[in-house]
C-alpha cells in the first residue's frame, strides 16, 4: 500500500474532566466529534489490563504462554480499546474508512495506551492506518524544515550502549550485520561510551536515522535522566534538536534483558521530548534474546529504503510482524511512531521505477512431492529431465489461465499470480482453474502435487507483489494433501458457484495466521460450469440484501420499458471495483426473471479480443451443458436437440463449427467463404435467439472491473 498525502486524516483524543473527547478530520470534507464519559476507575481498570496482557505476550515469546492464547487476549483487549476510546462517530467512520494516513493526537494521559493494538472486529488500527503519534502540549514545537529526500543511500548510525553478550554478538552488532545486507542502506557503528561529545554530534548530523540499541530504564544516554559523558555534558533530544540538520528520523530500541525493571515509560518520555521538539521517533522495547524486533527493525528499514513515508514504513513493518509470527509479538515490541509521518527521508533514484500500487490479486503457491525420494530414486541426471519437464507443463498451464510465475523457488516450488500484472475480474477462477489442470498434468508424468490458493490485497512495489497473502497461499499449500488443491474462504467466496469445494476438517496450526478461518478443498468444476453461472432466478446463497441501488434499478427498469417499447437501448454502468456493477445487474435479471422473460449473459474477455463470436461461445457451451472431455458424437447430439427449434438447414454444421467440434463428414454450408459463413452463422443465432419465449437481456463485461455495460433490446439483431 502506498498511501497519498490527500488521504490523510487528523484524530484527536484527549480527556477532560472525567470525560473522553475525539475529533477526526482531512480538514477539507470531513469532520467528526464524539464526547463520551470516561471515569478515572475505568481508565485504570483498562491500564490494568493492558500491563497484564504485556506481560502475558512476553511470556509467550518466552514459551511460558501459548501464542494462540495471547493472540485471542490481544483482540479481545484491543476490541475494548477500541470501544472505549474511539467512541462513535469516530469509531463507525474509522471502521469503514479505507487505509489511511493518521496523526493521532493524544494527551499526555492517554499515550500509555497500546493505541496501535485496537480492534475493530477485523483489522488492528495500526496494521490497517499508517499511524503517527503527536503528544499535545501547551508549549508550541519549534517549526523544523522537513528536510529533502535524499537521493544517494540511507545513512544510518547505529549508536550502542550495551555491554557485548560474552558468548556472542551484541543486539547492536547483530543489526549492523544485518544493515549492511540491506541495498540502498550505508551503516556506520559507534559505541557512545568511547566517543567525545562533539565528535558523536559530528556522526548524528551527518546521519539520517539515528538508532539507539541499549536500556532504556532510566540511565540511557537518550532518555536524559541521569546520563553523563566524560566531559559529564548530558545529551539527549534537546541537544539532537539544536543540531543545524539534525536526523530526520530517531531510533529507540530498548534491549533491557530478561529479568530487570524494563520501564516502557521511560521510552515513552523520551518520544514526548523528541516530540516538543520536532523531532520524529519510533520507540520499541527489543529485548537481546529475541530476534522478532530485529526482524521487525530490518522490515522497517527496507520500506525506508524502498521511498516509502515513515509511518507507512511502520505499518508495513507491524502487518509483516503479525504475518509471520502472531499479533502477540506486535503487542510485545510495543513499537510507536511519533513527529511526522508523511515524511520521506530517502527516494531512490530510478527513474524507470514501477510506480507502488495496492490491488487485489490471486496467489497460487504449489510444490512437488517426495522430491527427495525422486532424487535418490532416478538419480540427478533424470531427476533435473523430469524436474524440466514438470517446470515447463506448469508454466505453460499458468500462463495459458493468464498467470505470472515467479523464479522456481528452490528446485520443485512455484508462486503464481493471477490479477498481476493485468488486473482481471476472473482471476480466482483462473487460478483455480490453472490449479486443477496442473494436478492433471503432473499426474501424467506420474508425480504429485500440492497446491494452495488465497486471494487477498497485495502491494506490488519495485513490480513485485508483496503482502501477507502471498505467505498465506504457501501455508495452504503446506496443508494439502497430495495431489489435492486447497483454497481459503477469500477465494471460495469469490468462485463458490463454478467449482465444488469440500471443508477441511482439523486442520493443523499455520504459522504466522491465528484465525486463518474456514479452508477448503476444491473437488472440480460445478456442473453450471461458466461465466455468471447463478441463475437469475434463484439469489445465490449467502447473498447479503440488496441495498442503496433502488434509483439505479429504477433507471434500468425505464430503460428496459423503453426498449419493450421498440426503441433500441444501451446501458453502460461504469465504477470502480468492487462498488456493486455486477450485483446491480443480477438484480435486474432477477426482476425480469419474476416477470416471465428469460435472461441471456455473455461475457467479453481481455484475452479474446481477436474473437468475435467468444462470449457467445461459452454461453453455448453453458446452455449445451458442453464440458471438457466430452465426446463429439455426444456434443453433436446436444447441437442438433437445441437447433431444432430454429429450423435452419445447416444450424449443426455452423455451430458445431462455431463450437469446434469435428464433424465427420463435411456440409456444404460449411464450404462458403469466411464472410458468407459468418453471415450464416449470425441468422441461426439469432433464429436460435428468437426462438426462446420472453424478452432477452444481454449483459456484456468489459475488460476489467471498473466498468460493464449491459443492452437490452426486443430485436436480438440490435
């Protein structure tokens, strides 16, 4: 996701009196004020509860709590969060709100709470918001000049003041190492405790991320409590703040190890002193023996590296976080950002780079099975022929159902999109489609297959798709069985009426995903196989009620009576994806169904635009109950019972043409020329047409979601 500036919103909270007061606004079009009552005992009641579910998250990063149990106590708590202090209107606007940028604005007795955490039934407030904090005061921040992108590479100075572990690497050292594998990343290392005052000034002007590594209990040299250097001059946010240009960004990771007083508070301070003063931090308490806010860390900082503005670093950084290894691990690193989050301090100078962009796409992840076994069976020689072979039947099948492969991962693994980099409404099916084509084809080489599917919002950035349901689609494939492919509930919703699909029953843990929900193995195609396959007639199950498109039916209803009338209609529905077009025109056919008439879809595609006659094929093949495998004598059969109504000499011959479906022996008709074959074929479809009772609806999709156009005429010439 790549969030504009335009998007940004402003959310105040602040208590007064016993009560809570919130504000939300873009400060152009949108403007929200909620005031609720908010006691002093509820309010420690809550900050109770938060300290408790802290010290249960760090106990199952120690082993001592499972995760589930922590993940489902983060949710519950972060939903009271998110009741409690985003009262309504706020909170309904912020649940229906797309992804955006906030300036969350808190009084200084309510930063304690795990704001980022809130939950609003389906998403975490600081995994769905790029969130920065602001701490409101009465003094006026000095105005700082946002400084210029830079445009060389990331300089960041990693500032220790940690003792090193006797048996290893310090938690400083360990993210310098990995800071230096980072492109586009120049790091420079300094213990604070070995450097004059002005020579460390030096290295924190010359840098654009400042990150300190050591405790924050109170002593830490940042916190300003205490701390002294050899020439006993105290520094902390006051003296970074005074520099002429001074980091862009600030880093407090606090590494306090197990066992001693750790005092989020103290960060917490310290962000509240960076903030009087104009600064951006981003406070997290990383405890040394714990690898997940290292992780988090180096996510953070390839978004930085990549352009992106520091609160979507952040969130990119939280969602990647819970992806791979739960929401107790977020609530754990306690990670919060504070100053500006629309600031960019790097861009990288490619000026043939793939503008970001967030989409819907579908994810199909397969792998081979026994492998190994088929290594140490057929030797490497015709191991790596068979493992060519099996590569190329899948990639042909792939890109056949409009798919882009990635690099084989490893040596028998392929991730696959469908929707990228061409958007398509049917990508799902395609996918799925693809999916149970390659079972077939690998069963042919006398091997077996695993493949999982999901479909979820991605980030292509750099022109690669990245998101947590690319992960997801590996972990579905890691649970089917062999030779079997399953899909999650994002998928099956979108294609439930094409294909058959049978629920997984216990189904083990998948690592990174706590409620993953209802998974399911597809089975093959459903027997109405086909574009729009519910009936017009019958709402599909699970159909929520049709709502706020009473004047657009309305219209449609006119359209449709003027057309009855004899007058020639187009109608074409135009909007962005997702919004209703195709839910729009169900509903219409669902009318004209109660009405008596009868109801005709065809579908255009982006792949058939050199064939003319394609959606009239595949609602033949639908009306004909045609399906693959089929014999010829038996389609043929099928032709001749739904021609006889027409009466047209050689109606079999042209849509078996039509249709390609050989024929033994050849008809005249068929010896035409193109054009007088054309000419021919349209009469029959439309004697054909004409041939059924009712008044007929033909609904055409364009190429991709954002538009589709419908027309409805009494002459099906027209």
């Amino acid at each position: 996701m790549s969030i504009a500036e335009h998007d940004a919103i402003s959310l105040t909270v602040l208590r007064q009196d016993g009560n809570l007061a919130a504000s939300l606004t873009d400060t152009r079009l949108i403007a929200k004020l909620a005031h609720c009552a908010l006691p002093e005992a509820l309010l420690r009641d809550l900050q109770r509860d938060v300290q408790e579910l802290l010290a249960c998250c760090a106990d199952s990063g120690l082993g001592k709590v499972l995760r589930t149990v922590a993940s489902a106590r983060v949710r519950t708590l972060g939903k009271r969060i998110f009741d409690t202090l985003l009262p309504e209107p706020v909170g309904s606007f912020l649940r229906g709100s797309p992804p955006r940028m906030v300036s969350l604005q808190l009084d200084a007795a309510l930063a304690w709470a795990p704001w980022e955490l809130a939950f609003d039934g389906e998403s975490f407030f600081g995994e769905k918001f790029a969130v920065c904090r602001q701490i409101v005061a009465d003094d006026q921040a000095p105005h700082r000049e946002p400084p210029l992108p830079n445009r060389g590479a990331l300089n960041v100075l990693v500032l220790a003041d940690e003792v090193p572990h006797a048996a290893g690497e310090s938690a400083a050292q360990r993210l310098i190492n990995r800071l230096r594998m980072v492109e586009g990343i120049e790091v420079t290392g300094a213990n604070a405790i070995d450097l004059r005052r002005d020579d460390l000034l030096v290295l924190i002007g010359e840098s654009h991320v400042v990150h300190y590594v050591g405790p924050v209990n109170g002593s830490s040299p940042l916190a300003g409590r205490g701390a002294w250097w050899r020439e006993r001059v105290l520094l902390d946010a006051r003296w970074m703040a005074s520099l002429p240009a001074g980091p862009p960004l600030l880093i407090s990771q606090n590494t306090a190890p197990p066992g001693l007083t750790v005092q989020p508070s103290a960060n917490r301070a310290l962000a509240a002193s960076a903030c009087r003063r104009g600064l951006s931090i981003l406070v997290c308490e990383s405890d040394r023996e714990n690898d997940d806010g290292l992780e988090f860390l180096l996510a953070a900082y390839r978004q930085l590296a990549h352009g992106a503005a520091l609160s979507e670093s952040i969130r990119a950084a939280r969602s990647e976080l819970h992806q791979r290894s739960g929401v107790a691990d977020v609530a754990r690193l306690q990670a919060e950002l504070y100053g500006d989050g629309r600031l960019v301090i790097f861009v990288k100078d490619m000026s043939s780079r793939v503008e970001d962009n967030r989409r819907q796409v579908t994810i199909m992840s397969f792998d081979l099975v026994g492998s190994t076994r088929l290594l140490a069976t057929l030797g490497a020689e015709r191991y790596s022929e068979v493992l060519a072979e099996y590569h190329k039947r899948c990639q042909q099948i792939v890109a056949g159902f409009g798919g882009s492969p990635d690099d084989p991962r490893g040596d028998d693994g392929i991730m696959c999109y469908f929707g990228f980099p061409i958007a398509r409404e049917d990508a799902a099916s395609r996918a799925v489609r693809a999916g149970l084509k390659i079972i077939d084809a690998v069963r042919g080489l006398r091997l077996s297959v695993r493949i999982g599917i999901s479909t979820g919002q991605v980030v292509v950035r750099d022109g690669q798709p990245v998101g947590s349901a690319i992960h997801f689609a590996a972990r579905l494939q890691s649970v089917a069985v062999p030779g079997t492919l399953v899909v999650g509930e994002s998928t099956r919703r979108i294609v439930k009426e094409r294909f058959r699909f049978e629920p997984l029953e216990n189904v083990p843990p998948l690592k990174g995903f706590d409620q993953p929900g209802p998974l399911f193995r597809v089975l093959g195609l459903a027997q109405t196989d086909g574009p729009n396959d519910a009936d017009a007639s019958v709402a599909s199950p699970g159909t929520t009620p049709f709502v706020g498109r009473r004047r657009e039916l309305h219209e449609l209803e006119e359209h449709w009576a003027a057309a009855q009338s004899g007058t020639l209609r187009l109608v074409r529905i135009v909007g962005d994806a997702g919004i209703g077009k195709s839910r729009l025109v169900r509903e219409f056919k669902h009318a004209l169904a109660g009405r008596g008439h009868e109801a005709f879809e065809c579908c255009c595609t982006p792949d058939h635009t050199h064939s003319a006659f394609h959606p009239i094929v595949v609602w033949l093949r639908k009306q004909l109950r045609i399906f693959d495998g089929d014999h010829a004598d038996l389609v043929l059969e099928k032709i001749a019972k739904f021609a006889a109504p027409a009466g047209i000499d050689g109606a079999v011959p042209l849509l078996a043409d039509l249709l390609s479906v050989p024929i033994e022996s050849r008809h005249p008709v068929l010896d035409h020329s193109a054009e007088r074959r054309r000419e021919l074929t349209l009469s029959v479809l439309v004697a054909l047409s004409r041939s059924h009772k009712g008044v007929r609806l033909l609904s055409c999709g364009r190429r991709r979601a954002s538009a589709r156009c419908a027309v409805s005429t009494r002459d099906p010439r027209s």
